[in-house]
C-alpha cells in the first residue's frame, strides 16, 4: 500500500505515506526509485522464500524481499535454473569439454523460451519456463540480458566443476595404480601372514591330515 501511494505521486499522498513511514528520510526513495521501479506492476511487491531452518534451535525462517531489487533471490535462481537446464540440453550432444570451448549462447535462448508457452518444446523445462517468464514480466529489457549474463557464468561454474570433479578422479586412480605397482608381485605375499601351528596347512601344502596332527609342520619330514 506504502509503494502503491508512491506510484500515485500527489500530495496528498506524500502526507499519508509521511504519516506511516517512521523515517522521512525514506520517502524520497519511495517517491523516486520505487515509484519508477513498479510503474507497470499492478501490485504484489513483496516476495516471501522459505529457507533452511535456524542452526540451534531448528526454527523455521523466511527471507523476505522486494520483488525486483537489484539483489533479487529469485532472479538469481531461475538464473541458475536456465543455466542448468541449457547445459543439460547441450551435453545430449556435445561432450563437456567441446561444451565449454565453444560456450553457450543463453541470451539467444532466453529471447526465445520468453516467447513460449508453457506447453510448448523448448530448451527449458516447463516450470523454469514459467519462473523465467515471471520474473522478466515487469522489467525493462535490459533485464534478458541479465539474466543470460548470469546463466552464462553458472553454466561455467558447472562445468567447471565437472571437469575438476573428472581430473580428481583420473589422478586418484593414477595414484592408486602407482601404488599397485610399487608392491611386490610375489605369489606367496597375496597370502594373509598367519604362524603355522601344529595340525595347520598352508596353501599348496598336499601332506596328510594324519600328518600335520601328528606334528608334521613342526618336524618337517627330512630325507
């Protein structure tokens, strides 16, 4: 309602939003950079996220924000989601590294999904598709750009990841094979080490059982 009244700009209601706002200093804000901020939007200016509960005590939190803020959360996250799903439509046919050489064009596929229905094959799944629609609906158009910037940059982060992900694991595998190497090769050492006791047989051993009771291990047999 605060916002609404600085869409309006009159007088009269610079009055009732000074009577509300506890800090004047505010209003100018309110009158200026909001009022041009959501000229178009009829209104829901407040965004409400769920986020992970709070460390000690387990209490339930929520991040409340202006819809449209330069910090906006969920701008960022169908960013991400957009990325996301770019990547994975062009590791179908492409390996990573060809990938990551020849890079994505989000900006040109966010033009396009933008046009969409949600019903319609795209690139996108439907419900990034639909966030992604929400969120550029009242901004200028400047804000595609944006967000092709920022998919951009995740979709570099994830295949930067990957491919680390990848290396690691070639040079454990390179290690352990090293290690393997490095031990000796002898047959009798891939055998637990365990004393030999009257009455007990080694591998390989083909004496009698009447024997090795008798003590044969102990008193080897000689000719």
């Amino acid at each position: 309602q605060i916002i609404t009244l600085g869409k309006r700009g009159t007088e009269s209601a610079y009055k009732r939003a000074q009577a509300f706002v506890l800090k004047p200093a505010v209003l100018p804000k309110l009158f200026g950079t909001f009022s041009k901020r959501y000229a178009k939007r009829p209104g829901g200016y407040t965004r409400i996220h769920r986020i992970d509960n709070r460390a000690g005590d387990n209490a339930p939190m929520a991040l409340l924000e202006l819809v449209d803020n330069p910090r906006d959360f969920k701008f960022e996250m169908t960013a991400r989601a957009v990325g996301r799903d770019l990547l994975t439509e062009q590791l179908r046919r492409n390996a990573p590294r060809t990938v990551l050489n020849s890079g994505v064009d989000a900006t040109e596929s966010i033009t396009k999904e933008v046009k969409l229905g949600a019903r319609d094959k795209g690139e996108l799944r439907p419900s990034t598709r639909i966030n992604l629609q929400k969120v550029v609906k009242y901004r200028a158009s400047s804000a595609l750009k944006e967000i092709g910037k920022r998919a951009s940059t995740w979709i570099e982060t994830l295949l930067a990841i990957r491919l680390q992900q990848k290396r690691a694991q070639i040079a454990t595998n390179a290690s352990a094979d090293a290690k393997n190497k490095a031990k000796t090769s002898n047959y009798v050492e891939k055998f637990p080490k365990a004393t030999i006791r009257s009455g007990a047989a080694v591998p390989g051993d083909v004496r009698s059982a009447v024997r090795l009771a008798k003590g044969a291990i102990a008193r080897p047999h000689r000719p």
